[in-house]
C-alpha cells in the first residue's frame, strides 16, 4: 500500500506508527497509515489482518 521513498514500517514492525496518514478522522477518533494501521486517538490500533493492538498510553509515574 505503501508508495513512499523510502518505504514506510510495515505494520507489524516495532515502529509502524511512523508510517504517514492517509486518512485522517479525528472527529471520529482514528488514523489510516499507509502501512494499512488504523490507529485510535487512545492509542488503540488494528491490524490490516484483523488482530488488535490494546490502548498503550505510559503510565504516569507516582509521586
């Protein structure tokens, strides 16, 4: 899907995040990546097979 130089993360790859947006529904919530991720504004993501990605925001340290 990707058509970039040089070519984005794929979606599995540990830093498929960076890949660039293709579509982009904030008022909804989530993000399309050229690399086929849709990721969600609460830092959710799907695979372009299906599988789910739970929200990984960092944890606040405590005081």
């Amino acid at each position: 899907m990707c058509t970039h130089t040089p070519k984005c993360p794929t979606a599995d790859s540990p830093d498929a995040e960076a890949a660039y947006v293709v579509a982009a529904h904030p008022e909804q919530g989530w993000s399309l990546l050229c690399n086929g991720l849709v990721l969600f504004e609460d830092t959710g993501e799907l695979l372009p097979d299906g599988r789910v990605i739970a929200p990984h925001r960092p944890v606040a340290a405590l005081a």
